[in-house]
RNA sequence: AGGCACGUAGCUCAGUGGCUAGAGCGCCGCCUUGACACGGCGGAGGUCGGCGGUUCGAGCCCGCCCGUGCCUACCA
C-alpha cells in the first residue's frame, strides 16, 4: 500500500442537525436543473421503463390518499432507475368532467349553452356579488373550455408543488392535460377507430339518467345506497271479472306508467290470470298479465306491476314482452303532461284518469309518489267493492337504491339517443387480456374479473355535459329537417381534435347547419373515462407517432387504487383490446385504502380526510414517504403517526451516521479484517433480499429488511464495534484501520443506495458530501443499484458465524452493564465470558473489536457445554470507576 | 345473499409446514458515550379470532363458525 489516505469529511462543515425543509428545495431545484428525472428517447424498448400514471382529477381536493399510491410508484420507478432502466414516468391532469364544471359555473357566474357560437377573445373575471343575483351568462362550449383550463391550471399547480416536494421523480417534461388539443385527439382518434371497426353504435332505448345532471350514466359509475322505503299493497283488477289482486309496490308514483303485470308460472295463486288483462286502478288501464321466471314468488305478493321504467327488469320485460312504452318520468325528473284515451294511453275511463294524473303532471317523483298514494287512500271503490285500492297502510322498509355517483337522486331510465361501446360480445376476451396482465396483489385480478362477467349493459360513452371531448359527429337532415342517426358523419382523422359545433362536415356550408337538408351537430361529449382511458395511447401519441408509440406502449405498470378496477382498469385494458387487441400494461399494481385512526376509509363525504403539507412539514417529505413506503401494495392502511415519526427518526439517523462514518479516515488498505469481511458477507445478503423483494413489487419488504439491516447490523453493532480499530493510530494498525473505514464507507454507500428510493432528500444529501465525487455519480438517485458483483471484490469471512458471535457478545456485555446500572461508556477492568467451545471459536477472530467495543481491559474465556449455542454469558465483571 | 381479503403483544405490522412466534412504537428501569439525548442499553408484555381435521410437527394447509373491510347482487 502507498500509505496514501482515504479522503475524508470534516465533521465541523456539516451542520449538527438535518434541516430537511431546506434540503427538499435544494434538491428539488437541482434534480431540475440537471434534468436527473429525464426520459431518454433515444434509448431502445427493452431499457426503457414506462408508467401509465394516473392523472389526479386536477380539481378534487389534496389528501393523504394521494401521498401513499403516488410514493409507492416513485418508490418503484427510483428502484428501476437505479438499475439501468430508462424511466419514462409522466404526469396528467384529469381535468374534464363534472367537478370542474360546477366549480367554474359558480367563479365566472356562466352556464355552457352547446349550441352558441365561439366568442373569440372572451374574457372573464370572477363574478360579483351583484352578478350572481343576475342571470348567469351564457357561453360556448369552447369558451366554457377555455374558462375550465384557466381555473384547473390553478389546481395543477396546486398538485404539481405537492408531488415536487414529496420528491416524486417525474419527468415534467411530459406533462399533459386530458381536455389539451392532444388527448382531444386522442380520444376523438379513439371514436373513429371504434366507429370503423363497428364497435362503437348510437341508438335511441332506456338508459341510466341522472334527472338533476340531466345526463346519461353509464354502470360503472352507479352505486347503490341503502334508502328507506315502503311497500305499498295496490288491489288491481282483472278485466271482465269481479276478481282483484294485489300487487307491493315501492313506486306508487308509477303506476299510470304500468304496461304489464306478471307472476312466478309456477305460482298457483295467480296462474289462471295469464292471458287475461289486469285493469290499474285509479287510471282503469288494461295491460296484459304475463308469466315471467324472474318473478319471486317470496317477494311482495308475487305479483307485480310492470312499469316504464322502474328498474332494470322493467326494461327487460318491455323488451321481450313487447309492451307499451308509457315514458312519465321526463328528462328533468318531474312526470310528464299525456292524455288518457289518446293513442299509446288506452284507458277504460279516460275521463277519471285525466282528472287523476291531471293532479300528478308536472310533479318530481317524489311529489307525485305522496300524491298518488292519498289518491289511492280516498278512491272508492276497489275492483273487488271492499275498501279503496290502497289495501293496507304502507310499510316501511330499507333497500338498495340505484344513484349516479355523484348524484342526489335515485337514477331513473329514460329512453334517449346515446353513443355506446359493444362490450358486452367482449367479455370473453376482456377476461383473457386479465389475465395476461400480472397483477399486484395477485387477487386485485379477481375484482376485475368478477367486474367484467357482470356487465350488464355496453358501455354509453356520450354525456349531456359540455367540459369534455366533445363526440365528433353530425348527422344529415332530411327534407324534413329530420336528422338520419343510421348514417353519422364521423370527422376525419386530419381535422381532429374538431367540435362539431363550430366546425362544418365536409360537403356542407355553415348556412346549412340545423335546416332541412343540411345538418346538425351531435351536442354530446364522452364519458371522461372514454379519455382517461387512453393514457398509455396518449403518452405513446398512439395513432399519430408509430415509433414513439412502439417505445412506449404497452406501458410497464398502471399503478392504480383499487375502487377503480371497474373504470379505470377496466376501460383503458378494453380499448388496448377493441385498438389493437393487445394488454395496455405488464402490470398493474394497486395500493390499498388509507384508513383514519378509527380504521374507516377516508373519503371527502366524511369529513375525515387529512391534508398532507402539515405532515410533509412536521415530519419531512422522507418521514412521509416512509411511511407510504412501509405499506404493502393493496393493503389498507391506518393513519399512524407513530410510522411517521419513526420515519423521520430514521433520516435523523441516517444523516448522523453518514456523519460518523464519512468523517474517518485512514491509509487505503483492503477489506481484510474478519469482523470486516463478515459485515460485508451480511450486506451482500441485505442487497440480495431488497433487489428480490423489489422484483416482487414488495418494496414495503424491501423496506423493512434493509431498516432492519442499519439499525441492528449497522449503527447498533457493526459500527460500534469497528469505532475505536477505524480510529486506532497505533502505525502497526494501520491495515486493520484502513479496513474498518473501507468497510464502513462500502456499507454506508451501498445502505444509501438501498434506501434511496425511500429515502430520495436525505440519502441525496449525505451523498453529495463525499460519495458522489468518489464514485463519480453525482446523484445517488442515477447511481447503479447495488448487487453481489459489486460486493465480490471482498474476501468471504473465515467463518459464518463470527459476525453473529460478535454481535451476541458485545450484547452480553451491554447487559452486563444495564444490570450494574452502569453507562454503556464504562470501562470494564476484567470480566469472564463463558460459552460453547464452538461459539468461542467463532468469536476468536472478532474479540479485539468485540473487547474494544465494550471496552474491556482484561478478559477470560470459559469454554462450557451446558451454554446454549451461540450465546455469551458475562460472570464477575468488575467496573472502572466513572471517568 | 355470493365473492375476495384480513384477524398475530396495548397500538401499527412482519412471519417461506420445522428450534422457545418477531420488529417498531408505547410502557418500566438504567446510562451523558467520542456520529446521534431528535441518542444508547436492558426488561416486561402472546390461548397467533374460535372449533375440528390433515401431519412426526400447524400462526402457516383443509373444513366449519365468529368478527372486520371491500367488491358484486338485492328497487316489484
């Protein structure tokens, strides 16, 4: 050796404590200034790691939720990085839709009216008081557009400062937003795609409604919520006959809607009703009485009423039944103005039916259901003589009812023109393309397939809103000025993204818009998923760059919640299926719930959800990500904020052992040392478990094992028991001291690397005092993840165990100490250590460091039999007194 | 009602059929040590939800039950 010295730290230039505030801006600004997060087109597929990230909806509200998904994926993708991947890892904002609506409907005072022109150059200030008791004002749907952007960029940057400071390494080079001219394009490219290939049809039938959005909702986007409700026992009669029955319904309000009524064919009760037509009460309605295996004969009376539309089966029984179509229920929720006896509303007494719905037009449903049953209630005379219709008081009882997810009202079904997606002639294929994908958890696979065997209904893309894509289309006016929806102008690729309402189909003059003979634009946008489900297309620009779109597509990892398989998930893997019949990802990994202490998911409606800067501050951006990080994939997690400050304690730690370690110095010599040796034959097993775990998607293992590593192979032992060789200044010691500083910085910089990921502020800073320079990557985040090959240049330990029997018998030592009440400080001036022959072999090699660690003087060895193997036991140890 | 997941120390969670079931936090006691008192050392703390089965051996596999969460179904 050349006696030349390994460069060290001064102790003195670095502060006493870690100020992570300052050291997140710091680093935030350098990443960005040398672009260490960027995306390498010029690299080749197989390098390159892509992640299909989801874009946060730009308006919703910045909760913990949005900490724990998004550090698991930087978690991932810093891994990645690390090991040679070339990370494409982009950012979009989810910014159409409702909620973004409704916020700029109230700031600007405006209402989106789709047929007006583009007002070019509108500007707008937030409205006055004094404006908002006036009218609102009406704009075009672009303008509408345009206001829309200029409030969600205000979001943006919201959430954009939020994943700066939580230090995800996002290439915000590639940033979209899903209303931008791209991703209209995209989506719009999409349509026409489905539309040539024949999946993608318009027809007029029952759909979900929303009656106050006023807008169709697709299945994916209704839940039920239990609701009290009430059995209402109705006496109908038969026709002909002096016989009655009667019928439990829940919606009274719609039986001048009732076109049918059926039963159980088995049901002995009614079977000799089948054929025969029942006559309604109160509107004295014919309709025909039909068997039908759907009905239960457990329920209500088994007997029922077949409206236009209470439910689902309504629409089926309508279908296959051929029944009347009797649409009360209008678009605006409140029931129609028809007339008794006029075609389509036959009635026996035409007269009294006016005079009773006469009462019940133009009330919501609600009203007219309270209207109906006093009806019910006063009316004299039964089918049957005895009593009014209303046969008995009604019941309350609890069930499920159908809303749109963000909607107040229960959904009804209103027939309407809407655009669809054949799905349904797919389901045996979305299954197939499930399980291709590898999910994380492996059972997240289940949900979607459970999801896709129950799809009931295609997909209805179009929505009466207007801060969306709008639908590409217009159809032909006949003479009449009737429009021909059988044969749509779809837009051409090369004029998209185009809104109908402005733009004119080729063939036609803007004179000839809405006349007979010309044409008329489609109104409608997409279901925001129909965009959102696009995301690898849109960052690959699918259909308009083929070799980016090669490169890119399919993405490596959809990292994703689990509440939306069945949107999310599922849509972007069924057009990657319906384009080209291909899986959108590898994989999908998909993060649990956050849970508030008392265990329930937080959500907005409950008023529970905690906001993240209060916690990035008091705890630090590392602090939090540790505790994301610590969470399984798919595993629902407690807020805890004893995992917080554990994470900040570990970056405490972190920092001031780089500190020790970095500060010692001493003449270049190998690893050599047998304590030395042993400590590094534990690493290479670290790094082994932490690059599995990680290859497994379990970066919370990963975690756990290398903290485990540091604080008890590392800062509690190893680096105790190396302290007083790497610091020895006898010249005889100098090649055990150069091996314990070599060892020391070899497992300092490879524990860094291992938790940089975590860890991206603190592990970043430590490194830049020395490492970066000495191993010539400036950021510990584009340095090489470790593996054994880096580790192969130091000699296996003589003996396996000797690490372990150091570590036993310093331990021994310290408890020696802790039952004499002494600080672990204390010299010992003799003491025994008795163990199995076997286990004082393995500690021979490391006893100088285990004796200085425990600064012992004078020592003997006590070989025994009757040891359990592997411990040390201390007899009669004498103390210095206190220094 | 069906499906999926979960149930381990006071709390949050690890645990690959194989020694006496682990960690951190919290609790108790002790220690100013030279990277760190934002620290260290030691200790107490368990019927692994219950019952049965398979096995030489079960926290782990199988069955049933109880509890929790979620998904799906349930609108007459």
């Amino acid at each position: 050796m050349s006696g030349e010295r390994s460069r060290s730290l001064d102790p003195e230039s670095i502060p006493r404590h870690f100020d992570a505030e300052a050291a997140e801006e710091r680093w935030d600004a350098r990443w960005q200034q040398d672009g260490t997060y960027h995306y390498d087109p010029s690299r080749p597929r197989e390098e390159t790691f892509v992640v299909d990230t989801p874009p946060p909806t730009a308006s919703g509200s910045l909760h913990l939720g949005h900490i724990f998904s998004y550090t698991h994926t930087d978690i991932l993708v810093r891994y990645q990085r690390m090991r040679g991947r070339n990370i494409f890892y982009p950012m979009g904002w989810d910014d159409n839709g409702l909620p973004t609506e409704r916020r700029v409907q109230n700031y600007y005072h405006v209402r989106c009216d789709p047929g007006r022109h583009y007002e070019e150059g509108l500007r707008l200030e937030p409205a006055s008081a004094k404006q908002r008791k006036e009218r609102p004002r009406q704009v075009s749907r672009a303008n509408f557009i345009e206001l829309c952007d200029l409030v969600t960029k205000e979001d943006e940057k919201a959430f954009k400062s939020l994943w700066t400071r939580l230090g995800l390494s996002v290439d915000w080079r590639q940033e979209y937003a899903t209303i931008d001219d791209h991703c209209r394009r995209v989506a719009q490219l999409s349509f026409r795609d489905l539309w040539e290939k024949g999946h993608a049809y318009t027809v007029h039938a029952p759909t979900l409604w929303d009656v106050d959005f006023q807008c169709a909702i697709a299945q994916a986007e209704v839940e039920d919520r239990e609701k009290g409700g009430a059995y209402h026992d109705v006496e109908f009669g038969v026709e002909g006959s002096d016989r009655g029955f009667v019928i439990s319904t829940t919606r009274p309000e719609l039986l001048p809607a009732c076109v049918g009524v059926t039963a159980h064919p088995d049901d002995e009760r009614y079977r000799d009703l089948f054929g025969k037509r029942a006559v309604t009460p109160l509107f004295h309605v014919p309709v025909p009485i039909f068997p039908s295996e759907k009905a239960d004969p457990e329920k209500g009376t088994g007997i029922l009423m077949v409206c236009t539309f209470g439910d689902a089966t309504d629409v089926q029984w309508w279908r296959e039944e051929g029944l009347a179509l009797r649409q009360l229920v209008g678009r605006d929720g409140r029931l129609a103005a028809v007339r008794f006896g006029a075609d389509g509303y036959e009635s026996l007494k035409p007269d009294e039916a006016n005079r009773r719905y006469g009462e019940l037009a133009g009330k919501s449903v609600a009203a007219a259901r309270t209207a109906v049953v006093e009806q019910l209630r006063q009316a004299e005379g039964s089918a049957t003589g005895n009593g009014p219709p209303l046969r008995a008081e009604p019941r309350p009882i609890q069930h499920a009812v159908k809303f749109y997810e963000k909607g107040d009202r229960p959904l009804e079904f209103v027939p309407t023109r809407q655009w669809f997606v054949r799905l349904l002639d797919q389901k045996e294929a979305l299954l197939r393309k499930g399980r291709e994908i590898e999910w994380h958890p492996a059972h997240m696979e289940k949900r979607y397939a459970d999801w896709t065997e129950g799809l009931a209904f295609d997909w209805g893309i179009s929505r009466q809103r207007y801060f969306g894509v709008p639908i590409p289309v217009w159809y032909p006016l006949d003479a009449d000025g009737r429009p021909d929806f059988d044969a749509p102008i779809v837009a051409a690729a090369d004029v998209l993204p185009v809104d109908p309402v402005d733009a004119v189909p080729p063939g036609y003059e803007e004179a000839q818009r809405d006349q007979p003979g010309g044409f008329r634009a489609d109104p409608d946008v997409f279901d925001t998923w129909f965009t959102s489900s696009m995301t690898p297309q849109i960052a690959s620009h699918w259909a308009l760059d083929p070799e980016r779109h090669a490169t890119l597509f399919p993405a490596d990892v959809r990292p994703q919640g689990q509440d939306i398989i069945r949107t999310w998930a599922f849509y972007t893997i069924a057009k990657a299926l319906l384009h080209e019949d291909v899986i959108p990802w590898k994989h999908v990994a998909v993060s649990g719930w956050i849970l508030d202490p008392d265990r329930k998911k937080m959500s907005k409606s409950k008023g529970n959800v905690i906001t993240p800067m209060p916690l990035l501050e008091q705890y630090t951006a590392d602090g939090v990500r540790y505790w994301a990080g610590s969470a399984r994939l798919g595993v629902d997690t407690a807020i805890d904020e004893k995992v917080f400050k554990v994470g900040k304690r570990l970056v405490t730690k972190i920092f001031n052992a780089s500190k020790f370690v970095l500060s010692q110095t001493a003449e270049r010599h190998p690893i050599a040392s047998e304590l030395d040796r042993a400590f590094v034959a534990e690493l290479r097993r670290l790094v082994e478990q932490a690059t599995k775990s990680f290859e497994a998607f379990d970066h919370a293992h990963a975690l756990m094992e290398t903290e485990s590593f540091f604080w008890s192979r590392f800062t509690d032992t190893y680096l105790e028991l190396v302290k007083a060789r790497a610091r020895d200044d006898d010249p005889a010691a100098a090649p055990d001291r150069g091996s314990a500083v070599a060892a020391l910085r070899l497992g300092l910089d490879v524990q860094l690397r291992l938790l940089a990921p975590f860890l991206p502020y603190v592990t970043e800073e430590v490194w830049s005092w020395l490492l970066a320079e000495e191993t010539g990557h400036a950021s510990v985040h584009r340095a090489p993840w470790p593996d054994a090959e880096s580790l192969a240049h130091v000699e296996p330990p003589a003996g396996d165990e000797s690490f372990a029997a150091a570590v036993a018998a310093l331990a021994a030592i310290n408890k020696a100490k802790a039952d004499a009440e002494v600080g672990m400080g204390r010299e010992v001036e003799s003491l025994t250590l008795r163990a199995t022959p076997r286990s004082l072999a393995n500690l021979e090699p490391v006893l100088a460091d285990v004796l200085a660690a425990g600064r012992c003087l004078e020592h003997a060895l006590e070989p025994d039999d009757g040891c359990e193997e592997g411990t040390f036991a201390v007899e009669n140890p004498t103390f210095a007194e206190k220094r």
